[in-house]
C-alpha cells in the first residue's frame, strides 16, 4: 500500500525542523474497573497489536522518491512492530509523581518521532492511584489523530469490548524507494 500523504501531513512534514517538531500529543489517566486486573505494557501492546488491522495507517512510515521525482509518501512497514512504538514512560516497575512525568513528557516531545518508523507512540505511565496513563504522540494533526487513537485504543484493555482482535502481517517493501 503506497498512499500520498495528505496536504496537511505533507505540510507538517515541510514545516518540521530540528528545533520544531510537528507532533502532538496528550495525557490521559484511566481508573481500572473493579474485578480487572491492571493494565501493564505487555496486555497494552497486544491490545493495539490486536487493532492494527483496522488502522492501516498506524503500520505505515514515510518513504521518499527519487530526489525531485515527487513528495514523499506512506508505505507500509513490514518490519512494523508494536513493541517499538508503545513504550514505557519512566523506568518500568518506578511509579511516576506528577512532577517528575511532566519533566518526562517534556523531554519526550522535545525528541523528534524516528522517520524510519511509523510516526506514532504510546508512552504507558504506572500509578498506584490512577491505574494506568497512556501518552500518545503523532505527527498527524491533533483532530485527525483524536479519531485515529479512538479508533485504535477505544480506551479499554478489557477483553468485554466486544473487539476482536486480527492477526496483521506487514507487505514486503516498494521496490523503488531511497
């Protein structure tokens, strides 16, 4: 699947620079239903590995022409895997106090997405109070990536969400790309 970026994707692509980056993202704290068990970055990562079949562009990354040959485009990853896009925030088994998360999402979004990747992660932050916090990021714009996430995540690890997972397997690469 070789797809043009969107006018708007291309243009947050131009516009990104080394000091700029043109993602957004967003925190989210969920308390866990009585009788579940909490959620840890392992049912977290089957759970989005378990929807990518339904977000197609959730499994792709940039892929460039030939120089002036045209705009980059969207490729499907065939080396895409869930475990590099949703990751801990902070050092896995440590809860997070609000103070230290806020620098950790600073220091976050101060990185830029790895173009060599799908343009996405989730960072899973631990608490005792909370349950569990997830911390998406994306290069697509705020209101297209609300509805993608909400698609991917439906904001439940509960197997009673009526979801049922589907098996993904990347396509091999384009042959033509830099």
């Amino acid at each position: 699947m070789a797809e043009r970026l969107s006018a708007i994707d291309g243009s947050f692509l131009r516009v990104e620079s080394p000091s700029a980056h043109m993602h957004v993202a967003w925190s989210a704290m969920f308390r866990v239903p009585a009788g579940e068990p909490r959620p840890t970055l392992t049912r977290l990562r089957r759970h989005i590995a378990g929807r990518l079949a339904r977000v197609p562009r959730f499994r792709c990354r940039l892929a460039w022409a030939p120089p002036g040959m045209g705009e980059p485009f969207w490729v499907e990853d065939p080396d895409f895997d869930v475990a590099n896009h949703v990751l801990p925030l902070g050092t896995l088994g440590l809860e997070l106090d609000d103070q230290r998360f806020e620098l950790l999402c600073d220091s976050v979004l101060s990185a830029p997405l790895d173009r060599r990747r799908a343009l996405w992660e989730i960072r899973r932050r631990a608490s005792a109070t909370e349950g569990a916090g997830w911390w998406p990021r994306s290069t697509t714009p705020w209101w297209t990536a609300a509805r993608r996430w909400r698609s991917l995540s439906c904001c439940s690890t509960s197997s009673r969400t009526g979801w049922r997972s589907y098996r993904w397997r990347g396509r091999r690469r384009p042959r033509r790309e830099r």
